[in-house]
C-alpha cells in the first residue's frame, strides 16, 4: 500500500489525467452526457493534485466536484439543447412540415411527390384525388415512404 501511495505522490497529475481521458472515451462510446462532467472534473482534481493537493483531499475534491457539476449541467444544459427538432442525421425525418409537388396522378392514396430536389414514394392523407402539379406539404414519415396532404 506504501508504493502505491508513493507512486501515486508521485504521478498524481497523469493518474487524474488518465482517469479523465478514460471516461471522456466511454463517454464519447456511449454517448450518454453523464460521464462528461466526471472527465472534466478529473482534470480539475489532476491540476489541483500537481499543485501538492493530498490524495484524500483529491478524492473528496473529485467526488464533490463531480456531484455540483453533473447536476447543474442537468438543470441547465438540456435547456439549451431542446431546440433540436430532429437528429441531425435523420434525413427523411427533417422532410415533415416541407412543400413539394405531385409527380404524377395519385393510384388511390399511393404516388410520387417531388420534395428537396428528391423524388419520394408518398401515400396520401385524406381522400381527395391530386393531379400531377398539385402542391402538398409532408405531414409524416413511414420508413421510406411520405405521407403527404394537398397543401
């Protein structure tokens, strides 16, 4: 336990550095916003440990650091990103509430609509017929297809 101690003395910096670059890896695998701040708040601790900062300090430093910052970024930081209304990804999905045309003459509810400089299978939503022309607006997506109303 003395040379783990000693060795810890030490490589203080680069043992809270490690731990740092370690969950900020797991975090960008998992993608879940809570180990972010326990990365950041490692590298904090791994300053203050190379300032001279004792282990059990260090520990408590961490643990109550980690605590304060992971609950004001979940109070405040999912505020700032509730404007996304999609997956950036998402390409079909970011289609709903955009204007296009009908290709051609609707067979029943299933046709062509032409929206984004794309042509996109579409079922229609509602009765009415469409001519080829008609204007219609994308109100949802069902896998590869649009559901499309006269707009």
């Amino acid at each position: 336990m003395d040379s783990l101690l000693q060795t810890y003395q030490a490589h203080a910096f680069w043992f809270w550095v490690g731990l740092g670059a370690a969950l900020l890896a797991i975090e960008v695998l998992t993608g879940t916003g809570w180990l972010l701040w326990a990365a950041a708040t490692a590298a904090v601790v791994g300053v203050a440990a190379m300032l001279g900062l004792p282990p059990a300090y260090a520990i408590l430093l961490y643990a109550g650091l980690t605590i304060v910052s992971t609950l004001l970024a979940r109070r405040y930081v999912p505020k700032s990103l509730q404007s996304r209304r999609h997956d950036i990804n998402d390409n079909v999905a970011r289609l709903i509430g955009h204007r296009g045309m009908a290709v051609g003459p609707f067979d029943g509810r299933l046709g062509r609509v032409f929206i984004d400089g794309k042509e996109w299978a579409a079922e229609l939503d509602g009765d009415p017929p469409l001519a080829p022309g008609a204007q219609v607006q994308v109100v949802a997506v069902d896998g590869a297809r649009l559901r499309v109303r006269p707009a």
